[in-house]
C-alpha cells in the first residue's frame, strides 16, 4: 500500500498474485478473492445517487498474442457494434482501448444498460485487461483515470 499526493486517491493494492500496484479512491470496496481468472474488483463510489454502482476490474490472461488481444476486445462488442479500438499507453506499455455499452443482468432489478471501458495491456506471457463499466445515465468518476495513470506491472 502507498499513499498518493491526492487525498481522494490514498490507497494503492498490490496484489501479489496478480503482480499490479494501482491507486483508487480509499473508500471503494475491494474484492481480490483468488480465482482460475485472476481478477481483482473495485466497487465504488460510495455515495452519490448510485452508490458503489461503478466497477473497476482488472483480469489477468494467459496468451498475449495480439490476435487474441483483438479476439477480447471484439467479444466486448454488441453485434452490429463497429469495432474500432485504439492505441492507448499505460505505464511504458502501448495497449488497445474501447468504449462499449451493453445490457447487464442485474439479480435486484430489471436488466441495465451501463457503458464499459476496456484496456488491455500486453505482458510477456499474457495481457491485463483493465475494465471500467458504470449505469449509462450516470457520468464515470475519474477513478478510473486515476487507476490507468498509476497502473504498474512487472510482467
């Protein structure tokens, strides 16, 4: 853990199993429970008209190869969705970006619309993929921003 200049951005993880640090806002709720994925999840934020209604995720796959880097991104896509991602850098890694939206199932309510931002970053043996989603009819925090900026891996 590491402390950040920004008191709103005061925590950073490290997941060991994962090998990531990142700074998020201190008052998200954090779900690294170890699974076959390899996945660390960020709930937040804790106030405001949705609370904890946003998700950062951060998945960790084995096979980098950009075929199936593009492979990833192009499931994210609804069908008839164009798919056009981007080159985006994070850290000294150049990786793809898409911005999406989708229906999700929700078990307390009716099915939502939210918006998801993907990033996957390549590693040597795999690649990451650094996913923001939140309810369409709300506007992202900067979290995420944030997370991106301060994102570092040794892989």
């Amino acid at each position: 853990m590491f402390h950040g200049s920004n008191p709103r951005y005061n925590a950073g993880y490290w997941l060991v199993y994962l090998i990531f640090s990142a700074r998020l806002p201190s008052d998200w709720k954090v779900d690294d429970a170890s699974t076959e994925g390899k996945k660390a999840a960020f709930f937040g934020p804790p106030i405001g008209p949705k609370p904890f209604s946003q998700l950062i995720g951060v998945y960790y796959h084995i096979d980098g190869t950009p075929e199936r880097l593009r492979a990833y991104l192009a499931a994210e896509i609804r069908p008839g969705e164009s798919f056009t991602p981007h080159e985006t850098v994070i850290g000294q890694k150049t990786g793809l970006e898409i911005t999406t939206s989708r229906f999700v199932l929700n078990i307390h309510s009716k099915p939502q619309l939210v918006s998801k931002r993907v990033v996957v970053v390549p590693t040597v043996h795999g690649f990451y993929s650094l996913e923001h989603t939140w309810p369409i009819d709300s506007a992202p925090t900067s979290a995420f921003e944030e997370f991106l900026r301060s994102f570092k891996s040794d892989r």
